[in-house]
C-alpha cells in the first residue's frame, strides 16, 4: 500500500522534481520498450534474417519515449498526486484507443462510440502504471535528500523497475510458435530455391533474377486466412516476396504460390 502522504506534493522544488523524474523513468521506460520490442525476436532467434525497418524503429522510439515521459510527468502536475494520477491513467488510455481507432477499419463513428465506450475502462486499467510511475518519482525525490548508499540503492532498485517494466513489452512481440514455424519454412526454401525450386516459387514474378541474393524476412497474421502467416522476404532492391503458410492443426503446412512485387 502507498501512504496516502506521498500523494501530497509538499513544495514546488519537489513538484518541479517529481515531474523531472517522473518524465525521466518515462522516458527511459519508452526506450526500453523500443529496443526489445525492435530487437526481441533477432536475439531469440539468431539463426533466421529477420527483418528490421530502421525508420519505423526511430519513429516508434520517439513516439515511446517522449510520448511515455510526458505521460509519466503529467502524473506530477498537481499538488494533489491522485488528481495527476487519474489524469496521466485517462492520457494514457485515450491514446491507446485513438491509435487502435486510427489503425481499424472501422467507420469514423463506429470508432468514436468505441473509443467513448472503453475510455474509463481503460482508464481504470492504467491507473496502476500511472500509479507506478508516481511513485518511482516520488522515490528519486526521496533520495535526492540523502547520501551515500541510501541514495544510491533507491536510484539502483528504480533503474531495476523501469527496466523491468520496458521489458515485459518482449512479452507481446515474441512471434509465437506458429509465426517462427512459418518463417522457419519460407527461409528453408528460399535457401534450396537454387537447388530445388519449391512450386510455391515457380511463377513468382520477378524471383528469378533475385534467387539466391540475401534477404531479411519479417511476418503477420495472414489476411487471407485465419490459420495462416503471411511472410515477406525484402531484398536490397527492394524487391519483395510474399509467401501465405497455412497451418492447420494436424496437418502438414501448405504454402500459396508466391507473389514478387518491383520496388
């Protein structure tokens, strides 16, 4: 339980640095969340050429990074801390659905009366990482009053908990059994295709001025079927490679023929 005096901020030197630190373990926190959820899958599976977007790893740092310090400062602003708490948990669910509502494919309305629906709900859910950023604040202005290991333990302990919470990020990006299965098998005949061309590869467009040149792979969940991994093979060209594996339960994995498209 938090005592319910660390939720009142007693001066504005320490308003000024809860907010400081508050935004700081943000924006520590987006970074870590940035760097595993990039590089997650290419250190658990060393073996496969795993695809990584640059740009799309820089934008998603800053929107992470400064987006999660300004959000975990906000929790800060007031005198009162819970008043800066709730308002930190209803930022941080507003954004969570708007860009949930930008990326479906839903009506403008229909996404609005969603997003109007979930918004307390998620905001109830987000209160404790607000919550918990408050109070890691509140711990680096406690030590900032100390000395010696005293200080240097909380500093330690808060480090240990940012990283620990960025980190669990891996958890909801670590491709799954089925994804590692998929690429598994694009890779296997994308290696053999200048030995054994596979028949998904055979009237792929473009493919055979790209057969054996290097490649990086990523995957989605198909959206031809539910059961099914669509895996992209990028080329230095840029020349891509669309590969849909099929993977029903008890069967053997079946691959549609291949569709190559020109950068």
């Amino acid at each position: 339980m938090i005592n319910q005096d660390i939720l009142r901020i007693k001066s504005k030197p320490e308003k000024q640095q809860g907010i400081f630190f508050a935004a700081l373990s943000g924006f520590i926190a987006g970074t870590v969340v940035t760097v595993v959820s990039s590089f997650i899958n290419t250190w658990l599976f060393p073996d496969l050429p795993l695809y990584l977007n640059w740009r799309s790893i820089f934008l998603g740092w800053i929107l992470w990074s400064v987006w999660g310090g300004i959000l975990a400062g906000i929790t800060w602003l007031s005198s009162e801390g819970w008043k800066s708490i709730f308002l930190s948990a209803l930022c941080i669910s507003l954004t969570i659905l708007t860009i949930n509502s930008i990326q479906s494919s839903q009506s403008m309305m229909m996404s609005l009366v969603i997003l109007i629906g979930l918004l307390l709900p998620f905001t109830a859910m987000a209160s404790p990482l607000a919550l918990l950023f408050f109070w890691l604040a509140s711990r680096f202005v406690q030590a900032m009053s100390l000395k010696g290991w005293p200080r240097q333990k909380i500093f330690l302990v808060n480090f240990i908990i940012i990283l620990a919470l960025g980190s669990l990020s891996g958890l909801f990006v670590k491709m799954n059994a089925k994804a590692v299965q998929a690429v598994q098998i694009i890779h296997g005949i994308l290696q053999d295709a200048p030995v054994t061309l596979d028949r998904s590869l055979m009237k792929t467009e473009g493919f055979d001025n790209h057969m054996g040149q290097p490649y990086t792979l990523s995957q989605v969940p198909s959206s031809y079927s539910t059961v099914g991994v669509d895996v992209t093979a990028h080329y230095a060209d840029g020349y891509t490679l669309v590969c849909t594996v099929v993977l029903y339960p008890g069967s053997d994995p079946y691959i549609n023929p291949c569709k190559g498209a020109a950068p």
